[in-house]
C-alpha cells in the first residue's frame, strides 16, 4: 500500500501515541492491581476510574490511523496492543502489594505521579496556547464529580 506524506505523517504520529500510551498504561495498571489488595470495593473504583481516563485516550489512539486509512481491525489491534501493559501491571501490582502496605502507597504514587506530569507537562500548557483553558478546567472539575460520586455510590 503506498502512503501519501500526510498518511505517512499520521501514521507516524499514531505510532508515536501507541507507544506513549503503552509505557503510560503500566503505572495504572499498578494502581489498579495494587488498590484490589486494599479493599475490593477501592480496587472497582480505581478500575473504574482508569477505564474512564482511557476512553479519550482510546480516541486519541484511533484518529491518526483512521486518517492514515488504516483497517479498522489493524486499529483495535493497536488499541489492544496498547493495553497490555495495563494488564502486565495489574499483574505485577497486585503481586508486590501482598509483600508490604507501603509497596501499595508506592504503586498509587506512582500512577499519579506519571499522570500529574502528562497533565502539568503536556496538557496544560497546550490547552494554554490553545486558549481552551475553560475547556480544560471545566474538564477537570468533570473528572474530580466523577470521582465524588462512584465514592459516593461505591461508599467508600
């Protein structure tokens, strides 16, 4: 199949975010297997959390090669392939946090740590340049109600 310069571009960027997505995924992976060994009901919600943080990414993951005119099944095996690391980390959380509490506080620590910087780094200042700054505080206090209410529902 030959590529266009802009497919090529596109291509390009999209396997730049799957690789950036797959090294983001292990640390909530972490967080998700780590938070099981605490609690049941902490573990759903961390799970939960993840799963709606991920959707926007799955968009982000998809739309490049989509333009690129990529096979929709070649996509889902991207996003797929993306998502390994997620379930490598799950794996390896809730297999450490058994050893000692503190390795639980570290694996949480951890995923926030990784997603403050992408949120402080990457998305802040190009939300800033953009002038979409309402756009993206209104989108952040979405997220923490969010996070309120299943604590609320999960009653935690």
């Amino acid at each position: 199949m030959k590529f266009s310069f802009s497919q090529n571009k596109y291509l390009k960027s999209g396997i730049l975010i799957l690789v950036a997505l797959s090294l983001h995924n292990f640390p909530e992976g972490l967080a998700i297997g780590s938070s099981f060994s605490v609690e049941k009901k902490f573990g759903i919600l961390v799970g939960i959390m993840v799963i709606i943080h991920d959707i926007p990414e799955g968009f982000a993951l998809s739309l490049p090669f989509k333009i690129a005119k990529q096979d929709k099944k070649k996509i889902l095996r991207y996003a797929i392939l993306s998502g390994i690391p997620t379930g490598v980390g799950c794996l390896v959380g809730s297999g450490v946090s058994y050893i000692n509490k503190y390795i639980v506080a570290g694996c949480l620590a951890c995923a926030a740590g990784a997603m403050l910087y992408v949120v402080m780094n990457e998305l802040i200042p190009e939300y800033s340049r953009k002038e979409n700054l309402k756009m993206a505080t209104i989108s952040n206090m979405m997220g923490i109600i969010v996070a309120l209410l299943l604590l609320e529902w999960l009653e935690l």
